[in-house]
C-alpha cells in the first residue's frame, strides 16, 4: 500500500454514519551462503543447517501492467540485488498480481510466470529469498486500484458514486459489494485465485530461493468492515479464515512444503486486533506451515504529512505503534507461528525507528516499503545512503546456530549486542555487519563462543562448540 493508508480507518467509520543523493556504487556484496532453501520450524523460519534465520529487506511491487518487467526502472534487476545484498539485505517481498497471473478467465499468463522466476532466480544469485505477495490495492484497476481482474468481478462502480483515489474508494458502496463478492466466492472469484496461485506454486516451488507465497495484501472486510470496531471482527474473521484456509489447500497441492503467510484484514492497521485462529470464536490453525505477515503504520504520523493536519498528532504514534505489536504478540502467543513485518515506512523517523526497535525486541524480520530499481533509462541513485540508510542499514544475526535471546543496534554510532543460546552443533551463527556505520572499521567480542571470519569480514562467523550461552558485540574502532 502507498504509506499513508492507514487513514482509511478514520475514514471508513466516518463514511458508516453516511453511506450505510549520488550515483550508485554497490558495496562489495556480503559473501553469500545461499540462499538455501526456508521452512518453518514452529516460530521460527530455518535454514538448511536448522538455524534461525532473521530477514531484513524491501518491498518491489509494481502495481501496473506488466507488472513484472525487469530492465523498466521499477522491477528489481542483477544490479539492483547486488546493491541489496552489499547493504546486508536477505529478502525482496515481490510483488504479483493475480491480473497478470489469470488475465482471462481461467486462463494462465505463463509468460508473466516466467518472468517472475527469472526475476526471483536474479534475487536468489545474490542471495536474498523472495516473498511472493499477491497485492491488491482497491480490489481492481475496475475502481482505479489493483489485484483482481475485471472479469473476475461482477461489481462495478455506480453512476452517481464519486470518482475516489486511494484510500478513499474503501468506503464506496461498489467495492464493499465487489469484496464481498471475495469473501462469499461470489461466481467462484476464490477458486479462480486459487488456481492462479497454484500454478504460481508450481512454477517457482524448485527455486530455494522463493520464501512463500503471501495470500492477499491488505484484504478489506467489505460491507463487514464496521463490525471490526472496536475489537476486531470475528464473525468476518471466520469467513475470512476460511478464504485463507481454501487459497492455501490449493497451494500445497501444488507445493506441499512451501511457507504460505497469512495477513489480517486491512482493519489491523487502524489497531483493531485480529480474530484469526482465536478458538472458540474462530478455528485454530491447522497447516504447520503458515506464518504470519502484518504491517505496522502510524496514522497520526500519516495523517499530519498527507492531509496537512498538525504535526503535533506524530506524538501520538508511539501509543498506536504499541497497541499494533501488542496485538501481534497476542497473535504469536496463541498460535506459535513464524512473524514477518511485511511493511512499515513512513516519512517520520521516529516512526521508523519505534518500528525496528519493536521488531528487534521480538527478533522478528522486516520488508521495508519501498525500493525502486535503480537501473532504467536513466542510473538511479542508493536510496541507502541518508538518514534511511543508516537506520535500515544495520548489523544483525542473519542466522543462529541457537534461539535468539536479546538483541539490539543503534544506529547512531552502531553498537551492536547479541545473545543467544547455542545449540552446540557444528554450524555457525552469521552476523552481517552494516557497510555504513564503521568507517574506521569495527572490534567484535565474543564469550561463549570462538569468531571464525576474519578480521574486518563483511561477515562474522561464530562458532559454539558447546551448548551454552553466547554474547556477542561489535562496536566501530
């Protein structure tokens, strides 16, 4: 979504009462170890040698056709994920839509699935896994926004209905009757987006490089969407459930093993909690390879850069970001599932930095929204290098041959703390050390463990031989 959606809320309960820098020069990539191939292991996402992994990355989601064009000036390109992967980023949360996977009817765009392989085995050279996020925005380019196509949809704008943008086109008539037509698989729109996200598991599940397959960005409840306020909706969310639990089951039996993540309904991100698998009032999870994604937006914040409103009300995005991650430890205290932020971004920076620290206090990965590629007719320039740079930019566990303990970074002078407890087997736990804070170059100590890399190292490589507690610290010279 485009970063000030998180208004929407506002504006929906209030529409119930009326309408029923320079050039780029890559860093030297980080050595890559991969990337081989993700599973979910309870609450955590693992690699191959059964470490915890930890993502850090970006959104790529080009929401107009083609949609996936490398070389355009938007799709992420070879250049594009050596940049990524010099700065320490592991991930691309790529963006795909179900208009170009089935454009007609029951019929599959196997050129469009082609150059989403192409584009995830570029990301995957370098060794960044991909997140394939079937996105909508508006529900259709039918009302000016994106995601299912037109023939899917029997719903269509009134005569008398005002011509809305983003976000305000939710609180039409027409597009809560065109989601509900989702949600009770009106004309059999669910089975068709079944289809197309199977043959999408299909043709990319031999790449380890693809993370999983991310259901729906940001699905609104439609003419429910009232009812999930104040305290979230569990009469919608039983139904919505059951649309998740449908998408996924065509998925395995196209790709049994692959990761498939769930969202919660767009109401999240006005801090309304998530009913989803919460017995009695909705069923408990039932596949042991779902994980869940979420968002974390600030409304005040988005409020004051977007409609003009005082720039006091960003004082009040710390209580909001607070009720947000409470209700996702809510979620992942009752469920035991893997958690991926996949988008946060805002033109605050305290906003943006509440949300790291929040995530690195629960070693819960991110997707940072947006990145645009650099390479197109013009040379794009490191969006890296600024102010953004230095908070996104950051050293972190990338993988753990143990269970994460305590972790922190500041970005200010890029001191950096980590504990976890080693499981004593042979693997070694991975440290990306950010390009961007040492310029003198960096000290790491460890207790518990012996430093494998070599000095300096992009990388730094820490061995446990017995199961135990290790710390481990890295401070600029």
């Amino acid at each position: 979504m485009r970063r000030w959606g998180g208004i929407l809320g506002v504006l929906v309960v209030l529409a119930g009462s009326l309408v029923a820098t320079p050039a780029v020069t890559a860093a030297a990539p980080a050595p890559v170890t991969g990337p081989g191939r993700l599973s979910v292991d309870g609450r955590w996402l693992v690699d191959e040698q059964g470490r915890r992994v930890l993502l850090h990355g970006v959104n790529n989601v080009d929401k107009k056709a083609p949609y996936i064009e490398p070389g355009d000036g938007f799709t992420v390109t070879a250049r594009d994920a050596a940049l990524l992967a010099g700065h320490g980023f592991n991930t691309v949360r790529l963006g795909v839509s179900f208009d170009g996977l089935m454009p007609r009817r029951g019929e599959v765009d196997h050129g469009y699935l082609d150059r989403i392989a192409r584009t995830v085995r570029t990301l995957g050279e370098a060794g960044i896994w991909v997140l394939l996020d079937n996105h909508q925005d508006g529900l259709s380019k039918v009302w000016g926004g994106n995601g299912f196509p037109p023939w899917s949809l029997h719903a269509r704008p009134r005569w008398w209905e005002p011509k809305l943008e983003f976000p305000l086109y939710y609180v039409l008539p027409s597009m809560k009757a065109g989601w509900d037509e989702v949600w009770d698989n009106s004309h059999g729109v669910l089975d068709y987006l079944g289809d197309a996200l199977a043959a999408l598991a299909e043709r990319v599940d031999e790449d380890p490089a693809v993370l999983g397959i991310e259901l729906l960005n940001e699905p609104w409840p439609g003419s429910a969407a009232l009812s999930c306020f104040p305290a979230g909706c569990p009469a919608f969310d039983r139904k919505y459930q059951a649309a998740h639990e449908r998408l996924t089951a065509r998925i395995r039996a196209a790709a049994p093993e692959m990761p498939v993540f769930w969202e919660p309904n767009l109401t999240w991100n006005q801090m309304m909690p998530t009913r989803l698998a919460q017995p009695p009032l909705t069923p408990p999870l039932a596949d042991d390879r779902v994980a869940f994604s979420f968002h974390d937006y600030c409304i005040p914040s988005q409020a004051a850069i977007y409609l003009g409103l005082p720039e006091q009300l960003r004082a009040l995005c710390p209580a909001q970001q607070e009720i947000t991650w409470s209700n996702a430890d809510a979620f992942l205290g009752r469920t035991g599932i893997p958690a991926l932020l996949t988008e946060f971004g805002d033109g605050d920076p305290t906003v943006l930095g509440d949300t790291l620290e929040h995530a690195d206090a629960r070693f819960i990965g991110w997707q940072y929204w947006h990145y645009q590629s650099v390479s197109g007719s013009e040379p794009g320039t490191d969006p890296f290098t600024g102010e953004l740079g230095r908070k996104l930019v950051r050293t972190y566990p990338r993988a753990t041959a143990g269970t994460p303990t305590e972790l922190s970074f500041d970005p200010a002078n890029g001191n950096f703390s980590y504990t976890y407890a080693a499981d004593g087997g042979p693997a070694r736990t991975e440290i990306y050390v950010s390009d961007l804070h040492y310029p003198r170059g960096y000290e790491v100590s460890v207790t518990g463990g012996t430093v494998t890399s070599e000095p300096g190292a992009p990388l730094v490589l820490v061995r446990a031989e017995e199961a135990g507690q290790v710390t481990v610290s890295i401070r600029s010279r």
